[in-house]
C-alpha cells in the first residue's frame, strides 16, 4: 500500500466524477465494498464470502511452481491453508476501517477472469493511502483474491 499519496483530483471531483458503486458482487469494486464493509463489522464469516481462497492460491501456485498449480489436492490444502491464516491474522489484528471513504480510480485486466483494482483511501485524518487489489469473476460473482504490490506487478 502506497502511504500518503496525492490524489491527481480533488476530493470533491473524486467524489462527484467518479461513478458510484453499489456494495455487491456485481462488480470488482462492489465485491471490495462488502469485504470492507464486513470486515468494519469485524465479522469474519462475512470476509471470507467476499475472497475466493481458491484462486488466490492457484495464482500464487503458479508463480513459486506452475506443476504444484496443476495438482488439485495441493491447490485444495494451499485454498484452506489460506483461508486459516487470514482468518487467523484478520481476526487478530482487524483493519482499521472507521470513516475510511474509498474511491475506485483504475481498473485493468491482470488475467483471464481476473482484474486488478487500483483504490484510493480517504483516512479520517485527511490522508489519502493507494492500494492495487486483485478481484477474480467466479460462478458467485467477483470475489477479492489480494493485495499486489507494484514490485510483484514487474
């Protein structure tokens, strides 16, 4: 996450030329929207909807060993051994979210079925941080796999 950026718009063209998201699974940025909103309520079963573990962890396969990806069993243990950590590490330490306002600025295509979300966070403080988030279409709609650094984008 890139701290302290420098919006190119101002916060009132951000919030007036951006088109508004619905928080649903219609849409990438909706998809993010509930995971944030869930995770706001601190409520973890809620989070886990919102990520697809699966995927995540197939992408992940495929970078450290694309034989390991093609192993079913191994993606199933890799998915739940995920899923239990960030379960494990959200719940410990849940994000602080409160009078966060988020606007969605980017969108890219990263892979087939899987694209890549740039959104700027307004903090409480007035600082504005920027993350890339991968967001995967899946047969329940688009889920949030992970956060993607611009060193991992090279």
């Amino acid at each position: 996450m890139r701290e302290n950026v420098k919006p190119e718009l101002s916060l009132e063209q951000l919030r007036t030329l951006l088109p508004p998201v619905e928080m649903d699974f219609d849409t990438p940025e909706g998809a993010i929207l509930c995971l944030e909103d869930a995770c706001r309520r601190q409520n973890i079963e809620s989070a886990c909807i919102c990520k697809n573990f699966m995927v995540e962890g197939t992408l992940k396969l495929l970078d450290l060993d694309p034989n390991l990806a093609r192993d079913p069993e191994f993606r199933k243990k890799n998915a739940l051994l995920l899923e239990r950590t960030y379960r494990k590490a959200t719940t410990e330490s849940w994000p602080d979210l409160k009078g966060v306002e988020s606007f969605f600025i980017d969108r890219q295509l990263y892979t087939d079925g899987i694209v890549m979300v740039t959104e700027l966070h307004r903090l409480r403080d007035g600082t504005f941080n920027q993350r890339k988030l991968l967001v995967a279409k899946t047969k329940d709609g688009w889920k949030v796999l992970n956060e993607i650094s611009d060193d991992e984008l090279d």
